[in-house]
C-alpha cells in the first residue's frame, strides 16, 4: 500500500513538474474556450498558446496582447492543419507582434463580417501581426447573397503569409484591406505566399478574390505589397483582384486559368510587375485592366487569354470628366511597357466608350512590348481616341493589325516552348524588349499555402463515379440513390418503367443513364430535386408524366426553394419528355432565386407537350446584375406543343462586373410554341441582358416571336441560317444584333 501511495505522489509531482515546465517555458496547451480565453488574458511576449487538435465549434476568439519583434505571442495549432474549427466561428486580432498559425476553417460560416479581421473593435486593431500557415475552405455562408469577408486586414505593417483560400461560395471579397480609419492608412501590409484556390462564379458583383480599398478612401495611400502568391480559378467575377487605393505593388504572383483581370479600379500610383497570367484558353480569362492616374505596368507575362471587352488580356479604358470616386477617372500617365502578351485574343485601347466614359487616356506610354498571337488576326481593338497614347518599340507579328502605323514592327510568328514549359519569344527578341530575366514562373504552387494541405485534392464531378444497375419498379430510383455517391452513374434498363411516387432528392453529382430508352414515370409535383452541391445529367431516358398530380405548377426537375450557394450542372441528353399537360405550368425545369447553374444543357432531345416553359431561368428580378445560368446551350432538339417559352434568360440592370449569360441555340425546331395566354412574354424565347448570344440553324413553324433586351455591356447577338415560318422573326429593344441568311416563309 505504501508503494502504490508512492508511485501515486511521484506521478502527481511529475505532473505538475511537466505543467510547471510548460508554463516557464511559455507554452501551453488549451482544449476549450474558456481556457484559451484565459491564456490569452494573461498571455505575456514570448508566450505560445497552442490549441489541442481536435474539432473546435463555434468559436469566437479574440486574441489580443503585447509581444515584441524577438518575442512575439503565438496562438497556433498543436499541429498545423489538426485544429479544424467548425460551426459560426470568427477570430480577430488586435495588438501588436501576435501570430496566429495553423488553424483550419471549414464546416461553418462566419457570423460576423470576417472569417479572420485583423481588429478586435472599431478601435483596436493590429500592428505587426501575422496570420501564417492557415487554411479557410468553403466556410462559407448558406445564404448565396449574404456577404462577408474571409480574411480582413486592418493596422499596419501587418503580413499574411503561407495560407490558403478555398472555395468562397458566397456573396463578399475572399480578402480585402480596409482603409476606413486612419491607423489603417499608408499601413506597409505583406501579403506573399499564398494559394488563393477556386473561386466559382458568383453571377453577381461581389465576388471579387482580393480588394485594397474602397471607392471611398480611394485616393488614400495603402502602400500594400502583393507578392508571390498564386491565384488558381478565380472566377467569382470580372476583378479577380480590385485595386481601390495608392501606392500599392502587385508583384511576382500568378494567374492560373482565372477569369477576370487584375483591375486598377481606383487609386493611383500602381506598380503591377513580373506577374504572369495564364490562361490555358479558358473562357473568358483576363489579364490587366488600367484606369487612373500614374499607372505603372511592366514585365508582366501574358500568355492564352480568351476574354473580350473588360475582360481582355490587356485593357486601357476610357474615363469619366471630374469622375465622381466611385466612377472611372480619365488614364493620366499610364507607362506600358516590356510585357509579353502571346496567343491572346484581345488588347482593348479606350474601352468602355461612351457618352459618360469620353475622356481618352492621356500622356501615356506603351512601349517595348512583345504582342505576337496566332488566336485572333483582330488583336486590337480601338473606340475612341489613342492619340494620348505614345506607341513606341512594339514587336507584332506580321498577321495581326496595329492600332497605329508607328510604334509597331512587323516581325515573324516566332513562339516556341522554353526549358520551363512556358512560351517565349526568342532571348534575342526578350532582350530588345528589355524584358528582365528568364521567362519562368515567380513563384509555383508548390511554393505558396500552408505546408500539410493538398492542392491536388479531387472534386469528382459527372460519370467519374461507378455503375449502378437499377431494376425497374416503384422508387428503385430514389433506393440506388441512397447506395450512390457522387459521379456514379445509373444504368436503367431499356424498355422498362421506373415509377417515381416520391421526389428523388440529388445531392452530390450523378447520371441516370438508360441502356435503351427506359421510361420514367412520375407521379409527384417535382420528379428531382436538386440540393446544394448536386449536379444531374439525364441521358438516353424518356420522361413522361402522364401519371402526375393535376394540379398547376409540377415541375420534372427543380432546383432547392432555398439558397443554393455551389453551382450546380443539368444535362438533358438524347431524352424524349413528353404529357407535361396535366394541368398548366407544368415546367420542365423550376428554378429558385439564389441559384446559379454553371451550365444547363439540352441536347439532342425532343420534347412535346407541355403547358409550362423548358428552362425559365429568370428568378433574380432586382435588377441588379444577378442572374441564373452562365451557360445556356440547346443544341439539335426539337419543341412542339410548348405553351410557354423554350428558355427565358433574365439578367437585369447595367452592373458591367459579371460574365454572361452565355447562349447558344443551335440546329433546333420549334413548332407551336409560347401560344399560352399565361405566357407573360409572348414569345417562344426570351434573352434579356445576354452577354453572347448565338442562334445558328434554327427552324420556327406556327410559333411566337424571339424576343430580344439588349442591355450594357456591349452584347454580342448573332442569329444567322434561320428559317420563320408563319412566325415574326424578331422582337427587340435594340437593333444592335446581327441577322444573316434569314428565310421568313408566310402562308
């Protein structure tokens, strides 16, 4: 009895010997919030708070103290990348020489306005502080429209460093430095290896991946660094990063496939240097935008951009006259010079003309470039006067156009590819342009983010998944549904019936393919439903719902009711869809506001009658830039028998800040369509705000008129090899659309 009272008393002083030690050592371990609320407040320079591994839920840390530059306080996981915090979970800083590292945000969403702020209060705020090491990953907000911030900086002279942004779904800038207060000014913020991950495409202003500034604080000195950091599909919208202040430097950092362009929208006084932006042909991916005054672009790498307008691999736009700050200022001293701008489509010089934005640039350079492509033999495109702009030292090669007879020499195609994998120009022809060192990226994604998370993690998408066969009968559907996981693919038996009495709700990507021409018959208001994060492809089916309940409204496929905050895919391929008419307004597909497809895809398909409309993609009615679908594509389908409208694609308002809508209408018929008296429009289809639209090939018999709105933004729409018969051609707002090889036939 002695020894064991013995070894007890030994262990209980060893014990408190390893706390005792920890703490004179200044490191301690937390694994709750009262604790770590307590470190904090007693946390002294030279102290390390390390948070257990483990999940941490609904957490609200505000983590404040006074280190130094040799003894900086450290809040940090116990091992980065094992402190996963969850739930409504924020953190702010506010003191000076604190880090914080290795913490993962997923599985929640902010409840205040930032994710990490660099601010405790509206008065207390951070000075050489650092964020390093750290992961946010779709902590996002359920609400598609709700904004937030992910990470906001505040103070000065402030870094953030080797973290990682991923997968920002709803409405809010991924990062932003405000300026809103004076001890935030002139604030010498670092901001350098970073992996700023995908960004989809919000369909709304708002979804911006980086912004320093305001429009209200724009003519305010931040002097903030941008460096080596790697941006990777960020597409949230036309300004992949936003430049809204003075003084600021964008340097060495990479643009892999993002749509967008790194945009000057105000402030003055910007070096954008050595940055390189890849496009690897993706629609509409950017490169440089330039407005204002002192504007300084050199050295930078520009290699396959596809983006048009805005949205082109180099922009030089138009000003306002005594421009308000949240409008445009005239370009004022702009200097262009020793850049690479290979195989892209477009250089846009005065872009944005109009009768507000009249003031040309002026007393501007654009000199020692390299624009040599074989993609588009119209590379620049000109609106308004390029007098203010002095071209000199130009290499183009000898295909291409010239805005201006001086300036430019034609030379030979010459592109090949380098040691690095990149395309060059030969070193003789870098060195005339004085472009500085190797062509070769700045930095790789190997480089940036922090250390433990993989880029590379797979998002399996539609048919990567397995085969399912699914026998026929009463809701084997919705039983092979439960089995499945995301990119499966069910395989229906041909010439065989699957009774759906249930809504099948799809929550992750998946295919319901027919080996023959299987037969779905639903006997439900909403066949599938759609939920977050879902994609569906329909293949090789045919959906008859003859058996649905008679009543107005019922819908084959419907998106959630609620905010949708991932895009989502729907594919009709090879399908019949047929007796949507047991009463009216019976929708192929039923959207909701807040959802946004990234595509919507008919193809090959017949459909015959139906009292409601096909695609009604019109839900975002505040006119406020938003809309429904990026991409719209009906392709050799046939319609008969259609009460309402084909397609109804809304986007309304003059925001010049979004993509599209993208439409295609290709080899289709349409007979007997948009007739209906509940058919608001009139029409058997209807684009209203469509950035590009493309009609090609289309046949109309007995059917209501297209119906066109052209709005801002320079619209593109073609409709060409098209015959109308016994129907009006056109109805619309604009005659700025072009109609070719057009047969109207009478009766």
């Amino acid at each position: 009895m002695k020894n064991i009272y013995f070894i007890w008393i030994k262990n209980i002083i060893a014990l408190s010997f390893v706390v005792y030690s920890s703490k004179s050592l200044g490191q301690v371990i937390v694994s709750d919030a009262a604790t770590l609320e307590e470190q904090i407040a007693s946390a002294t320079a030279g102290d390390t708070i390390l948070m257990k591994n483990g999940i941490w839920k609904d957490l609200e840390v505000k983590f404040t103290g006074e280190g130094t530059v040799e003894k900086p306080i450290i809040l940090k996981a116990q091992t980065n990348g094992k402190v996963i915090i969850e739930g409504q979970s924020y953190i702010g800083i506010s003191g000076k020489y604190l880090v914080v590292e290795g913490l993962t945000f997923k599985n929640g969403y902010t409840p205040t306005n930032a994710v990490i702020s660099y601010r405790t209060s509206s008065k207390d705020f951070a000075y050489h502080c650092r964020v390093t090491q750290c992961l946010i990953e779709n902590f996002s907000n359920p609400e598609r429209y709700e904004a937030d911030k992910w990470v906001e900086m505040y103070g000065k002279d402030n870094r953030f460093d080797h973290n990682a942004l991923i997968d920002k779904r709803n409405k809010g800038v991924t990062f932003t430095v405000r300026l809103n207060n004076e001890e935030s000014r002139e604030n010498n913020h670092i901001i350098e290896y970073n992996y700023f991950g995908k960004r989809q495409n919000l369909g709304s202003n708002g979804g911006e991946t980086l912004r320093i500034g305001t429009s209200h604080y724009s003519r305010t000195n931040s002097n903030s660094i941008v460096r080596k950091n790697y941006f990777e599909s960020c597409d949230g919208e036309l300004e992949i990063i936003s430049n809204k202040s003075c003084g600021n430097t964008y340097q060495d950092n990479v643009f892999d496939a993002c749509k967008g362009t790194l945009t000057m929208r105000h402030g003055e006084r910007t070096l954008v240097e050595n940055n390189y932006f890849l496009g690897k042909r993706k629609h509409n991916t950017g490169g440089i935008r330039v407005i204002n005054e002192r504007q300084t672009v050199k050295n930078n790498y520009i290699s396959g951009l596809t983006g048009y307008r805005f949205r082109g691999a180099l922009v030089v736009m138009n000003g306002v006259p005594n421009s308000p700050l949240n409008r445009y200022n005239q370009v004022d001293g702009a200097v262009i010079s020793n850049n690479l701008i290979l195989n892209s489509d477009h250089v846009q010089l005065c872009a944005g003309s109009d009768t507000e934005r009249s003031a040309t640039p002026i007393n501007s350079t654009m000199s020692d470039n390299i624009f040599m492509t074989n993609t588009n033999p119209s590379l620049f495109t000109v609106y308004d006067d390029i007098s203010g702009i002095q071209f000199e030292g130009n290499f183009v090669n000898k295909e291409e156009n010239v805005p201006v007879e001086n300036g430019f020499k034609s030379i030979d195609y010459q592109l090949t590819k380098n040691s690095n994998g990149l395309l060059s120009a030969s070193k003789k022809l870098l060195k005339k342009i004085g472009f500085k060192g190797d062509v070769e990226l700045p930095v790789s994604r190997e480089e940036v983010g922090p250390a433990f998370y993989d880029k590379d993690t797979k998002v399996i998408g539609l048919n990567e998944g397995k085969e399912i066969h699914v026998q026929p009968g009463i809701n084997t559907i919705i039983e092979a549904l439960e089995m499945a996981n995301p990119g499966d693919i069910l395989l229906l038996e041909g010439n065989e019936e699957y009774v759906l009495t249930k809504t099948a709700y799809i929550h992750f990507p998946v295919t319901l393919k027919g080996e023959g021409k299987a037969t779905i018959l639903s006997e439900k208001s909403v066949a599938f439903q759609l939920e977050n994060e879902a994609d569906l492809e329909l293949n090789h089916l045919v959906i008859d719902a003859k058996n649905a309940p008679d009543q107005s409204g019922n819908c084959i496929v419907s998106t959630s009711r609620y905010s949708m905050n991932d895009n989502y895919i729907f594919k009709t391929l090879d399908c019949e869809i047929r007796n949507l008419n047991i009463n009216h307004t019976f929708n192929f597909l039923k959207i909701y506001p807040s959802t946004m497809a990234d595509t919507v895809l008919i193809e090959n398909s017949q459909f015959d009658q139906v009292t409601g409309s096909i695609l009604a993609l019109d839900k975002e009615v505040d006119d406020l830039g938003m809309y429904n679908a990026e991409y719209v594509i009906i392709q050799q389908s046939s319609f008969k028998n259609i009460d309402n409208t084909i397609a109804d694609v809304y986007r309304g308002g003059t925001d010049e800040s979004t993509f599209g809508p993208n439409v295609e209408v290709l080899d289709c018929t349409f007979e007997n369509v948009g007739h209906s008296k509940r058919n608001k429009e009139q029409s058997s289809l209807t684009f209203h705000g469509v950035q590009k639209l493309e009609i090609d090939e289309c046949h109309w018999v007995k059917s209501a008129p297209l119906k066109l709105f052209l709005t801002n933004g320079e619209p593109i729409s073609e409709i060409k090899n098209c015959t109308f018969q016994e129907t009006d051609k056109v109805v619309a707002n604009s005659d700025k659309y072009s109609f070719e090889n057009i047969k109207m036939i009478n009766k």
